[in-house]
C-alpha cells in the first residue's frame, strides 16, 4: 500500500471553516533513494462543505527502469520513462454538526486503490486540531480497514496523523507538512518472517516563491521514512526533490 496523502492542511482547514472553493495542486518529485532514481507526479485536491470535506489525490510513477517496461526498449534515465503504476485516494468526512461544539470531529470513510490490482476500504473517525488562524494544524485519524486483492491483516485498523506549520520558524512562505501512517499488514517475506505492522511518514518542507509566478509555485521536497513498506523489509529513507504548482 502506497499512500502520498499530502493534503495542503491549513488551506484545507480554512475551505473547510469558510466555506472557501475547492484547492488543487499538481506536485512533481524526483526520489533519490537506494534503486530508485525515477519520477512520481501527483494531482490533489480538497473541498469543504456543509456536509463535511472531500479529499483526493492520485499519483503516478516514471520508473523507466521497471523490467515490465524493457520488453518494449523503455531505457535510460526516469525523465524518459512512462508511467508503469499509479496510486489513489479518495476520502470523505462526514460532518453534519459544523456548528456544534463537536465541529472538529468527523466520520470519515476513504478507499485507496492501485493499478496493481490491490484495493482498501477504511472507515472511521477524524478529529482536527488548529490554532486560531490555522497557521498549526494537525487531524488525527482512527480506522477499521478492509483490504481487497490481497490477504487480511490479523489487526485490521489505521492510523493516520496530518499536520501543517505555515511560515515555519517565521520565515513568510515556508511550510513545514506531512503525514505519518500505521496500519496493520500481514506480510510473509521471503527469510521466513512474517510481520503485522507497517509504518509510513512523508515530512515535506516547502518555501512558496512569493510574487514570482504569482505564488503559485512552491519548491521544496520530502523525505520518506519506513517500516516494511512496499515488498522492503525493515526501514527505508528516501529523499526527494521537487515542485509543487497551487491553482
């Protein structure tokens, strides 16, 4: 299971509270990690309602080098590659009670799926936590997951944590966001192991260029850090470079 889930959190939070249109951003990443070398692109987007919040976002990767693609004379650097795998998420948060004092807690239903045919379905709860002008944020997620294409995990929940500093150590335009991920995951490895847990976080840090390109565009990267994650055994790094344009 892949999972990016960059949501732009203090944007979001504020079309969440106002009312505000849907917010769109394209980001493209060069990862630098260990036999990786290879471009992902991704497209998000959030929108508030009366109802609740939607949430999507979906990536797709440039690996050149995957075998799958030799057969039809696809070499060289990721920059020339096509797109071998994509990755989505679509979410959905519940929220009937915005005027209430329960207004920051959410039912929350989201679907991640694969174009390597492996699907999950998670339900659960949301709580958003923000300082007054949402410039600090953070929602914290709980979720039964149900898996599709693949085998149960013996702890089916997920656990997920969102946050977003806007200009971080006061510094106007930058932006310090991510996500961390728990889930259970039943996976046999090839020594024999089995392990029940996996555990993803994305840190990224951004610096928006101001009135260049009329604040649209931001650069910046990330650094992916996990544990047992996508067919690698124990902890991974992977840096990441790259740029993100705001519509």
């Amino acid at each position: 299971m892949s999972n990016k889930t960059i949501l732009s959190v203090a944007v979001a939070a504020m079309a969440f509270s106002f009312g505000a249109k849907a917010q769109t951003n394209v980001q493209t990443f060069y990862d630098f990690g260990k036999d990786r070398n290879y471009v992902t692109t991704t497209f998000e987007m959030f929108k508030g309602d009366k109802f609740g919040d939607t949430f999507f976002f979906i990536d797709h990767y440039y690996n050149s080098t995957d075998k799958n693609l030799r057969q039809y004379g696809v070499t060289g650097n990721a920059l020339g590659g096509a797109v071998n795998g994509s990755y989505f998420e679509i979410e959905r948060g519940i929220n009937f009670w915005q005027e209430s004092s329960l207004k920051d807690l959410s039912a929350h239903v989201e679907y991640d799926g694969t174009t390597w045919g492996q699907g999950t379905w998670c339900f659960g709860a949301k709580y958003f936590f923000h300082s007054q002008d949402f410039s600090k944020t953070l929602s914290l997620y709980a979720m039964y997951e149900r898996f599709r294409g693949f085998g149960e995990a013996d702890i089916p929940v997920k656990f997920t944590a969102v946050w977003g500093l806007n200009n971080l150590f006061g510094v106007n335009g930058l932006t310090f966001k991510g996500f961390a991920d728990l889930w259970g995951n039943n996976t046999l490895w090839a020594d024999g192991d089995t392990t029940k847990w996996t555990f993803l976080t994305e840190p990224q840090l951004w610096m928006n260029l101001g009135s260049l390109f009329d604040g649209h565009l931001d650069i910046g990267g990330e650094l992916e850090l996990s544990y047992n994650f996508a067919g690698n055994k124990g902890f991974m790094c992977n840096p990441c470079a790259g740029l993100r344009w705001s519509f």
